[in-house]
C-alpha cells in the first residue's frame, strides 16, 4: 500500500531492535498517541553528541529523518528548553532515546 505508514508504536519497536542488534541502548523517553503520534530521536554516545532527529517532509514527498538539534556542551539547557517546547506543541509526540555508536547513521538509513 503506497503511502502507508508504520504505527508509531511499532516503528519504535523497530528502532530499539535495530538499536540493540548494533550493541546500542535504546529506551523511550516520551509515549505518545499510539499508531499516529510524531517520532523524534534523539541519538548519543554515552551523553555526548547528543541530536535531535525529527521526519521532514521533502519535495518529492517523501519523509525522512533529519538532525534538527544539536546539543552544545557548553550549553545544554538550551537543548533541554528546546524538547520541552517541543513536548509542549505536540502532545501525541514520541521520544525515543538511541545511546551508542553509529546510531546517527541507524537513524539517517531508517526511513530511506
């Protein structure tokens, strides 16, 4: 069925599999609307390196993950401000945390 979309719930499932098969942790943060609710990522490397992944919608249509964050070391409330306005515009969103190496690249090849 083109144009169809994973329920979140499952799409997330995937993640925290893929996640551990390449020796990384994966937990989720936030739950959000079950089959619906938006999926944004965040990836590290034991606390460093931290990024914000969120589905963009690009001209041909498609959606794919794209780093929107970074998290500055020197200053890392800015980062945690800018998830908490997230949160706060959309209620029915999913955060899933990916912690370990290459899981930048995991997230990048997800969606493709």
């Amino acid at each position: 069925m083109e144009g169809a979309r994973l329920p979140t719930h499952l799409e997330v499932t995937g993640l925290i599999r893929a996640a551990q098969q390449q020796g990384g942790f994966a937990t989720v943060l936030r739950s959000g609307e079950r089959d619906a609710g938006t999926l944004a990522i965040l990836t590290t490397n034991s606390g460093n390196n931290t990024m914000l992944w969120e589905r963009l919608p690009r001209l041909d249509g498609d959606r794919i993950f794209e780093c929107t964050k970074q998290q500055d070391t020197e200053n890392k409330e800015d980062f945690e401000d800018y998830l908490a306005r997230r949160m706060a515009r959309d209620p029915d969103l999913w955060i899933l945390e990916l912690d370990g190496p290459e899981m930048e690249r995991l997230v990048a090849e997800w969606a493709r």
